[in-house]
C-alpha cells in the first residue's frame, strides 16, 4: 500500500508537469498585476519564467535535473580551482597540441585508455596550476542529437543552432576557442568549456560523467603522470552493438555511478560558478523571441535554439559584457545557497502534504494533519495581531490572511532587495525569480491554511462535516498539485520505494549501452530500446527514475 500511494505521489508530480509546463504569449499588463497583488486566489500569469529561471539556477552543476531537461538554456562563467585533477586516456604518452577533452573522473578517463591487454594503455593526469576559466552550459550540451541540447554553445560558436554540424566536434572546438580567445578574460587564450554529457557516450568524445574541454594544454595545466595502465580491452568498433562482455558492461556502469555523485546539491564543488554572470534564454527581457515558441510546448521539449538573429545577438553581447567586466562589483548575495536554503525548507513538506492528500481515506485525521504542516510553514509569519475570522466569504479571508502571505512571501527576497542597487543584471534577474517563487509558495500554502481555519480545522468545539472535509481535502490536492508542477523540483524525481544497497537510481539516459553508432553511420535513434525508434518515446523524452543493478548482471 505505501509502495502503491508514493508511486501515486511520483506520478501526480510527473503528469501535472506534463501539463502545465508550457507557456502562452506575453502578457505585460498580467505582469504588472501579479507584481502588486497580494490576492490569495491569484495565479502567476502562465509566461512568468521565474519559477524556471529559479529551478534552472539552483540546479546548475547537478546531473540529475540535467539529465532530466536535457535542452540547456542557461550559460555560466566559472573557474576550475587550482589543485584540480583531469583526467585524459589516450592511445599514445603524448600531450594534444590543440584543443581536446579531460575528464574529471578516472571513470570516465579510462573507458578510452585505448590499447591490448598485452600492451596496455595510457593514461595522462593534469593538475591545475592556475584559476582556469570556464564558461558553462547546462542541460545536456555535449549529447549529439538534434532536438536542442547543443543549441546553446552552437549559438555561442556560431550565432544560430546549427543542427547539419552536429558531429563537426573538430570545427565546434576551434570556434569556441577562437572566440573565447578574443576576450583574453585572466588569460582566455586558456580557456575550459565545461560540458556535461550524460546521454550520447560516442567514442571517443562524449560519455556519462562531466568533462572539460581545453582550449591549449600548454597553460594553466601540468602533468602529473603519464602513466602506462593495463589495458581495458574495450573495443570501440562497427557495427554498433550492444556489448555482452562484463568487462564493458562494468565500465559502462562505472561510469554512470561516478556521474551520480554529483546528481544532487552541491553538485559538482570542483567547479565553481560565476552567479552573478549568469546568462539566461529563459530571461523574457533578454530573449522576448523565445517566449512564443514556448507557448503550448513542454519545458522538455523548449529549444533555446528557436532564438531570433537579434536576441542571439543580445545574449553573445550580455556574456562578452560579462567576460569583459573588472573584477566584478556584485552584491555578495551567495545566490547558490539562498536558493537551496528555499528548497531546503519547503520540498519536504509540500511533498508530505501532497503525499497525506493522495493517501486514503480523505477524512478529518487527513485533514488536520495538513492543517498542522501548513501552520507549520506559516509559524513565522503569523503575527500575535493577525485577526483570525471564520468568514467563509472569500474576500473577507483575503483581509485577515494577506498580512500572513505577505510577510512569508517578503522574508527572504526582503533582506537583499536593499542590495539591487549593486546588483548584476544577472542578479537582479536571480532576485526576480526568488520573489516569484516565494510569492507562489506563500500564496498557495497561505490560502490552503486560511481555508483550513474557516473550516474549523483548529477548533475544539465545532467540526467540519465529512462532506465538507473531503470537499475540502480536493481543493487542497488540486493546489497542491498545480503548485509542485509549477515549481517542478528535481527533488521530488526519484526512486519510490528506495533501491536495495545493491542498486542505484537512475534516470533513463543515452546510451542503453556501449559502443554507439558513429558519425555517418544509420538513425540513431535506431539504437534505442525496441519501440522507441523514431518515436522517442516518453522514456526516453521525458525520463522517470528507476533503479539498476551495481553488479552483475547490469541492465540499463
């Protein structure tokens, strides 16, 4: 029965996101209205980007939400510290004269350490000798597909998504390097493209894990070790098949659960992240074109490619200004951690009530229990003055509970609003969407609570009928429901019930196994599970957790 009830919970979740996850044409009036009100009964318009810009920030070096929204929107400047390992297998003890990936787990460095088992092969570690500067692009930007996931650096390339260079690597390198090198920011001629690249595991290229890509192995890197390892024995050849083999399987597992462990916050700390140069698609005063092709379309199937010539210009500029800029005076706001610290405090309980809400019988017990989180998350805000009424006219419970959504709503974003002043464009962007998410947050669980008192939920002398309590109950899932859909938190995407110790999570990613199809060769898509070619079907579009093997025999 539980297994049966969290399965519903996950379910309710996915669908709903399914659902309203789309956008319609910009309303700049509804804008301004949603900006004064402190209407309990008042939804966000449905083109507010906030909650996405929001969702998109406070996931950026995690894997798991960029496994899941593969087409990336976001573009980040950041450094790789000094003291940083990467990692390179190679056929040969020789170090690239041009510019070339490292990976940053062995696990991924070694799957092509090419050679015989007789010869063995090589493998190369880098240590970082100085601040290496990186720009960042999230989603799935190295998976080698069409559809959008590498849409964000093509346009940084080349000015436009270019889907007929899709397998051009060669040339994607050169020109990226060519115009990060034009801005010579601490040393740009050295520049790291950060990519992650969970789906499309193509020798020799692009596999599971994060890596980096270096523009000139000459500076800001040293050797450590060029050392001759034994050999894999894993072959990358044609045709493509599905490998049986269990030294291939293991090394494709291994691979995957190194990527794991930056599924989640903190992410990946060996990075760390320019917030306040952050460069969004998803800002409707950077990319106003975007916004229609939005409308009706499914966050995962959103494509930053779709980008006028003009706006691709704005966004180029808005990151040359950012890479250009002196030693940048922001606010000091550490955006990463605020916006955790909100996630911290409510993913928990709004999925317990979402859970209680799903769970059978609605009755009065049900009912108080919800009533209790709520109050719960309300605590802090609910002045010894507020003038609680069991009106039921709607109006009336506006009057006495918008003080109470107000003041949760104004907690956080409050006490730096001060700082806008000192702001990055970047941050007051960062700022928007902290207010917009708070707003919604306070709104819904703030109107859910003043509907509990009104229904006596919290009295000793008088009870709600059952009608009443399971009329009530509805309303309050419905909400409940429209508000986890709108926030779409990767935290509510996972395992139910947990995997055994002897797997773990996983969401559906490319490939199914290894090798993969090379450039030139039939349909890739050919090469998904049977059923799903052509198709893309939604386990492969809209990927849903499930948990896999750690040993023999694997199953992806």
């Amino acid at each position: 029965m539980l297994f049966a009830l969290l399965q519903i919970v996950q379910w309710l979740i996915f669908t709903s996101s399914r659902m309203l996850a789309t956008q319609r044409p910009f309303d700049v009036q509804g804008l301004r209205d949603f900006e004064s009100s402190w209407q309990l009964d008042q939804s966000p318009p449905i083109n507010r980007t906030g909650n996405i810009i929001f969702n998109t920030a406070s996931s950026l070096l995690q894997h798991w939400p960029n496994t899941r929204y593969r087409n990336g929107h976001t573009i980040v400047p950041g450094t790789i510290p000094v003291g940083t390992l990467l990692y390179r297998g190679a056929d040969a003890p020789e170090i690239p004269d041009a510019g070339d990936w490292v990976a940053m787990d062995t696990e991924h460095s070694t799957i092509y350490c090419k050679g015989s088992q007789e010869t063995g092969c090589w493998h190369l570690t880098f240590a970082v000798k100085r601040p290496l500067k990186i720009i960042y692009f999230d989603g799935s930007s190295a998976v080698k597909l069409e559809g959008g996931p590498m849409d964000t650096q093509d346009i940084i390339a080349w000015s436009r998504a270019r889907p007929d260079r899709l397998f051009d690597e060669e040339l994607r390198i050169h020109d990226l390097c060519r115009w990060g090198a034009k801005y010579a920011v601490d040393g740009f001629d050295g520049d790291r493209f950060v990519r992650f690249v969970f789906d499309f595991a193509k020798p020799p290229k692009s596999t599971l894990c994060s890596e980096v890509m270096l523009c000139d192995f000459s500076s800001g890197v040293e050797v450590v070790s060029i050392l001759n390892i034994e050999g894999l024995g894993i072959q990358h050849k044609l045709p493509p098949t599905i490998p049986d083999d269990p030294e291939s399987l293991l090394r494709a597992f291994e691979i995957r659960h190194a990527g794991s462990w930056h599924d989640h916050h903190p992410g990946d700390g060996r990075i760390v992240l320019d917030y306040p140069g952050l460069v969004s698609f998803y800002d409707t005063d950077l990319a106003p074109s975007l916004v229609p092709f939005r409308a009706g379309i499914e966050r995962w199937d959103q494509r930053a490619g779709l980008i006028s010539p003009t706006d691709a210009t704005k966004i180029k500029e808005r990151l040359e200004y950012v890479l250009r800029r002196p030693s940048p005076a922001v606010s000091g706001v550490d955006w990463k951690t605020l916006f955790q610290v909100i996630i911290d405090r409510y993913s928990d309980r709004i999925e317990l009530v979402l859970y209680l809400l799903t769970s059978a019988p609605q009755d009065l017990d049900c009912a108080k229990r919800v009533q209790t989180q709520l109050r719960v998350m309300l605590t802090p805000y609910v002045l010894k003055s507020t003038m609680i009424t069991k009106a039921h006219d709607v109006k009336a419970t506006n009057a006495w509970a918008a003080p109470v959504f107000k003041q949760c709503a104004s907690s956080y974003p409050s006490s730096i609003a001060t700082l806008r002043a000192a702001m990055t464009p970047s941050e007051r962007l960062l700022l928007q969407a902290l207010e917009e998410v708070t707003h919604e947050i306070c709104r819904v669980i703030t109107k859910m609570w003043a509907s509990g008192i009104r229904a006596r939920l919290e009295s000793s002398e008088e009870l709600p009928s059952p009608d009443h309590v399971r009329e009530l109950t509805e309303e309050w899932k419905e909400e409940m429901v429209n508000l986890t859909n709108w926030l779409d938190w990767s935290t509510w995407v996972k395992c139910n019930p947990t995997c055994a110790f002897e797997e773990m999570c996983y969401l559906p990613s490319w490939p199914p196994g290894l090798p993969l199809p090379l450039p030139g060769e039939e349909d890739i898509f050919a090469f998904l599970p049977e059923g799903n070619a052509g198709s893309q079907s939604d386990e492969w579009r809209r990927p849903q957790p499930t948990c896999i093997r750690r040993f023999e025999p694997y199953r992806f």
